[in-house]
C-alpha cells in the first residue's frame, strides 16, 4: 500500500538549479546533472535512466511546443532531493519552468498510443517514469512542470 504523500510535511536537501537557453545542445548538461543526482540520491541505474529520459523529454518538449523550436529563451530546470521523515521517504523533485506559450494544464496530454506514427510520447514517458507529474501556468506567462520520483 502506498502512503499518500501530499499530506505529510517533506524536506528539500539539496537544490540544484540550472539556467539553460531553449537549445538541445544543452540537453546533455541536464541528462547528466539528472543522472548524477538521481544517483547520489540513491536511485537504482535502470531508475536513473527512465528519470533522466522523463527530464529529457520535458525539457524538449518546452523547446519545441512551448517556444516553438531552438531559440536563446531560457528554461529553468531545478532538482531537488526530497524528504518526508515521517514516513522515511526520499525521492528527486523535477521543476521545470518556461516562460514561452501558456496551455490549459488539463490540455496537455500525449497522443493515442496506437497510432502508428514517430513523437508525441513525451508526456506519457513522464507518466509512467515518475510518481507524480503536475502542469500548471506560470504566473504572468509560460508553464511549470513538477514531477517527483520516490526512492523504492
């Protein structure tokens, strides 16, 4: 049975921040600070590798729908180790946030798996690799994408 976190009062030890243009020559520098966190958090290397393809995907996703392609705009990816010491659980926090399009968040879904066809299977990756995964609107513009991993 799986205890319901939101409830339970949780810590952030570590917080690592990267400031990065919306350019996928800089998706390396997020694959390998998500992998080296996930990592020194504890995460098993198959975990590691279906997390760090979940941030890869986000991040490419904001390159291509929210801005519109490779451009010099920024995004912000933040990794943070979570603590919930009541319940002795730890896991990796993702925040992910653009300042390009906004979408309603209930708008954002991956496309119908059955069709036969490359893309569009980013937001499913996230689904299934992370525990949670949360959209919502920036405040004056763009989107956050919260996503969180618990160590098993």
């Amino acid at each position: 049975m799986q205890t319901d976190l939101k409830n339970q009062k949780s810590f952030t030890d570590t917080k690592i921040e990267l400031h990065m243009c919306a350019n996928p020559d800089y998706l390396r520098v997020a694959r390998t600070a998500t992998h080296d966190v996930a990592q020194v958090i504890g995460f098993k290397e198959n975990e590691i590798e279906t997390i760090t393809l979940a941030v890869v995907e986000a991040i490419t996703n904001v390159i291509r729908h929210s801005y519109g392609g490779p451009c010099d705009k920024p995004i912000i990816v933040k990794l943070n180790k979570i603590n919930y010491p009541d319940v002795k659980k730890t896991g990796l926090e993702v925040v992910i946030r653009d300042f390009g399009k906004q979408v309603e968040p209930e708008h954002i879904k991956g496309r119908d798996l059955n069709e036969l066809r490359p893309g569009g299977v980013g937001v499913h990756i996230m689904h299934t690799a992370m525990d949670e995964v949360e959209f919502t609107r920036g405040d004056d513009c763009g989107m956050h994408l919260r996503m969180v991993k618990y160590v098993d």
